[in-house]
C-alpha cells in the first residue's frame, strides 16, 4: 500500500499522459455494510470488485452508490471519476491485483475463515485483509492464516460512506506495518481512524454505546422518564456536546484551567456515587415490551423512512457545519 | 405564570401606547451557572434580579451577559430588547413580585432550605422556586417549605444560555401546576424541557453522562486504546449520531422497518453480552493520574482556553445546522 501511495504520489508530478494505475479494492460480502463501503471506495475513485452471489446484492449496490455519491457530493471529496462497482462471484478474480481486501461477511467465524483460506489463494501475499467484524475479535479470525500478519478490524459506523469514524484492531499475530497501511489508507480516503491498542469485545463503539443505552434502558423501563424524553436528554444536551468534544475532553474542560485534576477534586467522587447508582437491567421480556411500547410513543406515528432520513439529514448537517 | 402568558398575548394585541408589564425573574446566586441562567433571562427580555453578595459577581454576569448576547445574536432569539440584570445583595426585595425564582446555590441542603425559608417570606406563594440543583434530590430540598408544591428542579446544561436541555423534575410535594408551569416558562424561552416522573440521583443528563464516561474511563485506563482515541469514536461516530437521534431511536432506527423489536431479536443477545463486559472502574490515584496523563496528552499542548473555544464554537455550529 506504501508502494502504491507513493506512485499515486509520483504520477502527480508525472508528465501528462501517463496514466497512473487506479488502485483496487476487493469488497468480500455486498449486505448493507458491504454496499456502504463499495459504494465509498467507488466514490474516491478506486476500482472496486464485489463478490456476492445473493441476488439482491446488485440493487443494494445500486442504491448505496447513490446515496454516497449524493454525500459526497454535499460534503465534498466526490472523485472525478467515479466507476461503478463490478460485481461478481468469483472470488479468487475479485482479490487477485487487490490493493485493499475488505470483509464484510455475516458475523459467523467459521464462514470467515474458510473465505479468508480461498482469499488468501488468489491475493497478493501483503495485501492486508480487513475485516468490518464488530463481534469477532481479530486473533480467532486470524487462527490459521497462511498470513495471519495481515489480518486486521477495520470497523465502520454506519453508513460507512457517512460517518468519519473507522476503528482498526489487531490480534495477536497482526504485523504492525498492517495496521499502519490499513491507518494510513484509510486515512487517504478522508476517514478518521481509532487504533486500539489491544482487541476487546465490541471494540470502542459497541461498548461506549452500549454503556449509555444500559443506563437509558434502565431509566425508561423503570419510569423514571419516558422514552422520548431520554432520547431528548441527549439530543438537546448531552449530544450536541459528544459531537465536538469526547467524554474525557468534556470534563477536562469543565475543570477550566486546572483541567482533569481540578474535575476530578471536585467533582470525582460524586462520578462515584453516580456509578454505583447506575442501573443494570435485563433485556428479559418485559424489558423488551417496554421498549418496544415505549419507542412506538416516542415515534408518534412517524415511519422509519421519515424518520431514518431525518436522522441522516441531520446528522450530514451536522458533519458540514464542523470546522475541519 | 399561565396568567402572565395570558397577558403577554393579550399585549400583543393591544393598541400601542399600552405597556404589558416585563416579566421578572430572580436569579438566588451567581456562579458560574446563576450568571449563565441571568444571562440568558436578560437576553430574552426579562426583568433579571440577582441576589449574590460575592464581590466576582459582578465581572461575572458581565461576562456570561456578553456571551449569551453573541450566542442569542447567532442562534436566533435575542430579545428586542436587552435590561442588565440589576444584581444586589437584597434577597427579600428580589423575589418580591419575581414570576419565577431560579436558585442557583452551592450544593448544600442546608444552605438551600435556609433560604428558601427567606425566600417564602417575601415572594408571590404561587411563585415557582426552581432549584438548578444537579446532585439534591428535590423532596428534600422542599422538605420543611412553608409551599413545598411549587418546588421544582430545573437543571440546565452549561453554559445555560447556549445549551436548549433544562431536565424538570418534581419532589414527593410537589404539585403538578408547578411542574408544567415550569415547563411553559423554559418552553417560552426556547428551552427544550425533559420531565422526570420521579427523583433519582444525577437526574438524566448526569447518569447518561456517567455511564458512558465509566466505560471510556475503563478503556483509556486499562490501555485498550489512548484517551484521544477513545475521544475520537465518539466525536467521529457516537457522537454525530446522538446530538441527531437518542439512544434509543439510533437502534429503534438500525432495526430497519422493525424497529426496536427487529434490533431486540436481532442484536439484543450482543448487547446483553457487552453489557455484562463493560468496564466497572474506580477512581482510585493510579486511575486518577491515568487520565490526568491521558488527557495532557491529547490536549498535545493546546491549552484551555484555545480548547474551550473550540467547543463553544463547535457546539454552536452545530445547533444552527439543525432542522428545527
């Protein structure tokens, strides 16, 4: 991938009419994620291979390049040259001359595998591998790579065409020049990447958002607020903030000049007490119920397309209106 | 209240020459929360009354007054026109005829119902008291009122005139025409209300707010990734998120058109199991020094100041994106 960013590189200064080569990328899976991410490679001009026999992958696609190509368009970083995604199911044609292999298959380990033994067949020996997995953790699904060296998370929010975030992971046997390719070239696309420095169970996302679910279940199921009224609590408050500033930055500054220190004088042992205090609900039945009741209030009528699109109307302004 | 609202719209109708009586507003303290609260009263229109003997107060309802001025200029909303608010040390005369009484003291029971007590002497009996009170609960702060029903906690996000959250929330005592007075006064001013059906420590903001900073705590503190990365997943993904959609409807949304019931049977089990692996760290000095660390070094030199602009100016660009 260095070799390649360098040649990119390169053919800036090359005398015109020297065609430098597109670079490839193999999108292995076409589900929703898998289109989200064809999609976005295609809209940064690169040539993008999608293997997926299911007969829905080609609307899918179709559909995920227009919305991305719309985003782009509104956010800027749209390539000149935008080529459709070639859709496929031979895999082995698919990774052969890819620079950048991405995984995003169904959350079955087994079925991870037994593809990454046919993509490693057909691919170059250092093309990284990158899996959108949020569930498996980077060592099982690199037991018994020919390369395991190459495996990587690479771990989109949705839709990847979207939302800047990209976490990457290793496991144990991941070679540290793969993650810095997988950092670096995700980074070349515009994305804003988090490295975690050991693998974890849900990665960073999935347990931050779960964390704070937990709590807004417990309130709403225990009818201390309804459902609508917690999800407000965030967005009128807490929300507007978390999209500038983490939760560590947000009380660094709330200690002023004396910063993390002085928040954590004043105000540590009080964070304390409201984590002992903090709910640990069930997902039983009833919880269930309440929440799917309570989430039908909140919604008021409104469908998911009205709603779905508001949400990425919303959260698109809120991208441009960021200082970058 | 509701009769002042009657009259206000009344005025609107009358013929000129007639002058409707401002509201008027006592705010009991100016910290760095009563300055915000008064600030943001005089900006929009109201007779402000403050009561704080402190020789900073002066300097800092100045200063709160010409920030909340840019911000209304900005976001909309600044009142035609804009009285200082007269600050004294004179508590009787201040809610004597006040419409509604914000208190903003220290966090100390005993204070608070100490001048409650001095406050009841001189105001309106049917005057909402609204304590901004983040950490007492509401049926003792009322406990030992001569009219415990018109206590409420109102508490803001900081700073108060910026952020559109005021969580309302009723102790044992409280009667139910002074909570939905409560709630007319912030809606009248813009304010985006949430109500709590009952007392819990921290409220909303505070608990929601603690359980995800737990989790980021956990993972910066044990090396799973730096405290800017963790930052980062949710300035970069989280975050755009949740100041669009609350918790709750990012997954009622992610179930597609089944909403929260297709995300239950889907990826309820996953939560389940995150939930049980979420970090439970204490605050202890090897904690507290961890992040004091952490943080020195993704605030890479940026010192407070530059920092707490950004934020500011970030969080303001992002309201005046949204939709409303």
């Amino acid at each position: 991938m260095e070799q390649h960013l360098q040649e990119a590189a390169a053919g800036d200064e090359a005398p015109a009419g020297v065609q430098e080569r597109r670079r490839r990328v193999a999108v292995v899976g076409a589900g929703v994620i898998g289109a989200g991410w064809a999609a976005f490679f295609a809209c940064k001009g690169l040539d993008v291979h999608v293997v997926d026999a299911h007969p829905g992958a080609r609307a899918r696609l179709d559909d995920a390049l227009q919305r991305a190509r719309r985003t782009l368009q509104a956010l800027g970083g749209l390539a000149a040259e935008v080529r459709e995604p070639v859709l496929g199911d031979d895999l082995g044609q698919a990774v052969s001359g890819a620079d950048h292999i991405q995984e995003v298959l169904p959350e079955q380990l087994e079925l991870k595998q037994r593809v990454y033994a046919q993509i490693e067949a057909s691919a170059p020996d250092r093309c990284v591998i990158a899996s959108s997995s949020s569930g498996i953790m980077p060592s099982a699904l690199q037991a018994g790579m020919r390369h395991p060296e190459r495996l990587v998370i690479a771990h989109p929010c949705n839709p990847p065409y979207l939302m800047p975030l990209v976490e990457i992971c290793g496991g144990r046997e991941t070679a540290g020049w793969a993650v810095e390719e997988a950092e670096a070239f995700y980074r070349g696309l515009g994305k804003r990447t988090v490295r975690l420095n050991r693998e974890i169970t849900g990665h960073l996302v999935n347990r931050l958002q779960a964390a704070l679910w937990r709590e807004a279940v417990y309130l709403a199921v225990n009818g201390y607020a309804s459902v609508a009224d917690v999800d407000r609590a965030v967005t009128e408050g807490l929300g507007a903030r978390w999209a500038v500033c983490g939760p560590h930055e947000i009380f660094d500054l709330s200690g002023g000049e004396l910063g993390m220190a002085g928040f954590l004088d004043k105000l540590g042992d009080a964070v304390e007490a409201w984590w002992a205090s903090l709910g640990q609900p069930r997902l039983d039945a009833a919880t269930r119920q309440a929440l799917i009741d309570g989430m039908a209030q909140a919604a008021a009528g409104r469908g998911y397309p009205q709603r779905a699109q508001a949400r990425d109307e919303g959260v698109m302004a809120q991208l441009l209106a960021r200082p970058n």
